[in-house]
C-alpha cells in the first residue's frame, strides 16, 4: 500500500517549509505528498518549485 502525506502551502516562507516537508516525507518512506489547491500558492506551481529543489528519488536503504 502507498501512504502519502499532506503539505502545506500557506503562511510566510510557505514554499521552503513545504520543501523540507517534502524532504522529510522522502525520508521517512512516504509515497506522495500532496498540497491543497483551496489556500497559499497555486499546487501545481509549489510542487513543480519543490521539485527543483528536493531530490525526490528515495536514497538506497544500507545494506550493512
């Protein structure tokens, strides 16, 4: 099963926070994360911004 997570994208500094929230999100394994397209920025135009600044490809778990 996928399990996303939600973002925000209102407030000051919205688009940084909702950055690390997408980094955080990547970390802990999560699938997804989605933001509302009802308050702060356009959703289509924060994500395309969160992706230019996260790597979203999942780091490979260690083999130790």
């Amino acid at each position: 099963m996928r399990i996303g997570l939600m973002g925000s994208t209102d407030g000051e500094g919205a688009l940084a926070t909702l950055a690390e929230q997408a980094r955080v999100v990547r970390d802990a394994g999560f699938s997804t994360l989605w933001t509302s397209q009802i308050f702060g920025y356009d959703a289509l135009t924060a994500l395309a911004v969160v992706g230019r600044e996260v790597d979203l490809e999942r780091p490979e778990p260690r083999r130790d």
